[in-house]
C-alpha cells in the first residue's frame, strides 16, 4: 500500500500520518454507513412504487410529449422527498438554475423575497438583483430582504421576525455553508425556522437550496415543512452520472409554476425531450446514497487531519454533518493554492494541470478551482475551490468513492509540505 501511494505522489510519511488518524474514526464511518443504508432503502423503494423498467431508458427527441420515463423520474423523486410533485430536467442546467427558476415562477412583481440566513451564495446575487445584472428580480420588480445570522451561526428570529412583512412572499433557506465559513443548518434546524416564519405568515412560501445537502441525513428539508426544495443533478442526486440536470420537488402549485416559466405557460411539464439521459439519471440516483456516503467519509477525514496540522475547519473533527462541505480556513493564498494543486493531481482527469485563481463568472473575487472530473463542474466528484479572499478558505467535497476522497486529501498534505507550508506533527 506504501507503494502504491508513493506512485501516486504520497510520501510515505504523510501516508502514515492519514493512517494513524484513520484508525480513530471507525465508529463515524460507521454512522455514515447506516444512514447511506437506510437512504439506499428510500431509492429503491420509490423506484419500486414507480415500477421502474427497461422503456423508462428510451430516449426521446424534440419536443417530448408522452415521455413516460421523464415523467416516471418525476414521480420517483416525488417519492423520494416526499412531496407532491417534482420537476426533474436536463434542461435545468445548474443548480443556480434551478434556483432562479424557483424564485421567478414563485415570486412576482411587488413581491418580497427573504433570506432569513444572512447573504446568499456568490451567483445568486446577480438572479436576485444584489449585485446588477440584467433579468435579475430586482429588475422584474422583486425586493429582497435579510436577516443576518448571530456570531455564533444560529437565526436571529427576532430579526427575522421584524423583516418578515405583508409583501413577504417567498422565504430562501441555503442548507450549505457556500463560501462563507459559517456552520451548515440540519434538517432540524431548518423545520424550525420554517415553523417560526410560517407562524409570523401562514401563507409565505418556504424553499430550501438544498445543494450538497441531499442524503446526507435520514430526512430531507421536504420532511419538515418545506414548499419547495431545489438542487442539482451533478451534485449528490445524480451519484456522479447525471451529466447535467437540477430538480425541483414541491408542492403541486410551486412546482407547475416552475414548469411554466421554464418551458412556457400553457406547456409546463408536458414539453422536454430526454436526449437518451433516462439511465444516467435513474442510476445516478440510485447510486446517490452510497456514493455521498464515500464524499461524507473524505471530509471527516479531512477535518480530523487539518485539525491535528492546526488549521480550523467548519465543520470541526467532531460535529455531526449535515452536508458534503468542509470548509479549511488556510490563511495564505499560497496555502489554497497549493491544497488545489494536491486535489487536482489525484483527479483521474486532468491530473497533469495545475489549477491557478481567475476571474469566474458569477463571482466578486478570483477563485481558484481543483477538479479532475468526468462530469465537467460536477461537485459531487472529488473536488475544491475558494475564493481568494480572506480568510482564505477552500472547501472541499465529493469523491465517488471514499478511496479518492482519501487520496485526495493525503495528496492536498503532500503539495503543502513540499510548498513548506506545513511540518507534519
């Protein structure tokens, strides 16, 4: 096993290192496992309700209609949350784009949106209208609200409570961290401010960014009250073979609004070929629930490591997860640089390419970007990135399977020792 790894580029030393941290964290494992076995149960369960067969595979072309493995996806995702219905479609290109799709079907002009968990990830500034952007809803006639989390990362509900007014319609919940080093919210935590706010207004619409969240727990933020929840297919739902694809699970009224406007009114669901994706989608989602359970597996691993080097990390060695993220607050450009280095050459991708910071579209800052990916951007594959700003964090997650999450850590070590950023204990 030495052998192999220094093949590999990992010394021996750090090879060790990892193994001795390693030893420590069976009981965790453990814990992932079972919640992978329980989720595993929950697919399978919805794809047998479903009846799931060989003529959900065929592809389809132009304009779609009678697309009965599209529309049987649909249903099994339903299942699968929970909810009442789902839009699930290639078409949807990212999980920014799904998010916009969400926010503009939902909201209307003279509408308020709401973002009770402070500022929201990077490229949602421009859909929302913080940062200028044409077709943006600030330039359809949506304002937007916020309500700060406290320093200690918990909701502050009496501000929350104070935002929320008669034109509050919508209420966006992000479940991960996005580039700020604040704590992830549970499932739990996110049914409780769900409660509350619906106790301010009954009637206000409560949607969940739910990216890098799916299967991470036993419940999903549709088990506790949530109107709609919304991701991507090249994160967790699509286990690694969606190659493109977001989803969006609802209830009926929110998730035909959301068809309407991203097809047309009037067409909805009805319209939307497949392009031969049926199985990628349906496998991907089969294999989901294992396949997060090898990228949750990387970042305990992860933060136990860069603990012990003396770096913090959100979460921290010990807290429990609740989605696929670690944060490494590094301290030094030079220090992000160099942990990408490591991530990118133990990608089966691209190894040989050394990633560098740029101007990302989307994005205020520079961000530096590590992944060798069979799926290009996929994030539920082994990867990293950060903005170069201060505190100079990079977050790390993925990995298909939990032996190249680990490579990819050991090998993010190795590039820093060589770079004499760190001394190994």
């Amino acid at each position: 096993m030495h052998h192999i790894y220094q093949q590999l580029g990992v010394s021996p030393a750090v090879y060790s290192y990892g193994e001795k941290l390693l030893a420590s964290l069976k009981e965790r494992f453990e814990q992932i496992d079972s919640v992978a076995e329980y989720n595993q149960c929950k697919v399978l369960a919805a794809m047998q309700k479903n009846r799931v067969n060989a003529t959900h595979f065929a592809a389809t072309t132009g304009y779609g209609y009678n697309d009965d493995g599209r529309d049987n996806l649909e249903r099994v995702y339903a299942d699968v949350f929970h909810t009442e219905a789902a839009l699930v479609r290639p078409q949807i290109t990212c999980g920014t784009h799904a998010l916009a799709v969400a926010l503009s079907a939902n909201l209307l002009p003279g509408d308020e949106l709401l973002s009770p968990v402070g500022r929201p990830y990077d490229t949602l500034e421009e859909v929302i209208g913080i940062r200028e952007s044409k077709c943006s809803l600030k330039e359809y006639g949506v304002t937007y609200a916020q309500a700060d989390l406290k320093e200690d990362g918990s909701f502050d509900y009496g501000a929350i409570r104070r935002a929320i007014t008669p034109r509050t319609k919508l209420i966006t919940i992000q479940r991960s961290k996005g580039y700020a080093t604040r704590p992830s919210f549970s499932v739990e935590q996110i049914g409780e401010l769900i409660a509350f706010c619906k106790s301010v207004k009954p009637d206000v619409k409560c949607m969940v960014d739910n990216c890098y969240g799916e299967f991470v727990e036993l419940r999903e933020p549709s088990d506790v009250g949530a109107d709609m929840v919304v991701g991507s297919l090249i994160k967790n739902p699509g286990g690694g073979l969606a190659p493109i694809g977001g989803y969006i699970c609802g209830s009926r009224e929110c998730v035909d609004r959301c068809a309407y406007r991203l097809s047309a009114p009037g067409l909805g669901q009805e319209v939307g070929a497949n392009l031969g994706l049926m199985p990628a989608l349906y496998q991907g989602l089969f294999l989901s629930p294992t396949v997060v359970s090898g990228a949750l597996k990387g970042a305990v691993f992860a933060a136990n490591l860069y603990e012990s080097l003396g770096f913090s990390c959100v979460p921290n060695a010990s807290e429990p997860r609740h989605d696929i993220i670690q944060a490494v607050t590094l301290g030094s450009r030079e220090a992000m640089v160099a942990f990408c280095k490591g991530i990118q050459a133990a990608a089966p991708v691209d190894s040989y390419v050394t990633p560098e910071p740029w101007a990302m579209p989307g994005y205020d800052d520079e961000v530096i970007m590590a992944a060798g990916a069979f799926v290009q951007g996929s994030s539920i594959e082994l990867s990293a990135d950060g903005p170069i700003r201060p505190p100079y964090a990079v977050y790390f997650q993925g990995g298909l399977t939990w032996y190249h999450a680990k490579l990819g850590i050991l090998m993010s070590v190795q590039k820093l020792l060589e770079a004499g950023l760190i001394r190994l204990p």
